[in-house]
C-alpha cells in the first residue's frame, strides 16, 4: 500500500472550485491563489491533498512521496507531468519533469510519485 512522505505542506487560497481536485497538481497563480492545473505539461506548485471551494483553505504537497491521479498508463521510474485536467500523465519532450513514478499505474489510479520541484523540461 503506498503512503504519503512529506512534510513540505502548505496552505493556499483556492482560486476556483478545488473540491474534487483531491491528488490532482495545482498552480500557483498571480493573485497567489491555486487553481488546478489546465494544459497539460505545464509547471505545477505541488499536489492538492485537502481541496476545497473557491476562496477556501487548500492544503497543498510541494515536495516528497505524494499520491496523485493517473491520468493514462505510467510505468515505475517513468518522469511523470500534469495532463490538461491535473492528472498525472508520462512526461514527452518540452514537457516539465513534476517527478518520478514510484509505482505503476493506469487511468483513475492513486498512485505514488516522488514530486520535485524545479521546472525541469524533458530535452526535446
């Protein structure tokens, strides 16, 4: 069973409806509020672990072994990047490396990677 190992968690303000964005990545935006993450291999600020409605308290994960949803088939080791709704997805080149995969997993699977941070972009 995979757990969560970090402790680099922090609080923001939801800049739109979070509630079911639960181990989905987030943004951080200009206001400073997250908001989920829209286009798929684009920079996230972390996880989402506790969402909530727009304006509310969210917690989010910035670093360490956190759960996310797969968003397709991921292999262990695989460099993992947010899809176009939040979700986890095998990263390709131009794409910005969020982590690496701890486990396998399919479409709609919690699964565990190890998030960084960092804006590294795979080599075309």
């Amino acid at each position: 069973m995979a757990v969560i190992q970090t402790r680099d968690t922090r609080t923001f303000i939801a800049g739109e409806n979070l509630a079911s964005a639960q181990f989905k990545f987030v943004t951080l935006e200009a206001d400073g509020q997250v908001d989920l993450a829209d286009a798929a291999g684009e920079n996230a600020i972390g996880v989402c672990l506790v969402g909530g409605a727009a304006g509310a308290a969210v917690t989010v994960a910035l670093s360490g072994k956190v759960m996310v949803e797969a968003g397709g088939n991921i292999t262990a080791g695989d460099q993992i990047q947010t899809g176009a709704d939040g979700t986890a997805l095998l990263a390709a080149a131009g794409d910005v490396v969020l982590g690496y995969a701890l486990e396998n997993g399919v479409d709609g699977q919690i699964i565990a990677i190890e998030l960084i941070q960092g804006g590294n972009v795979v080599p075309a």
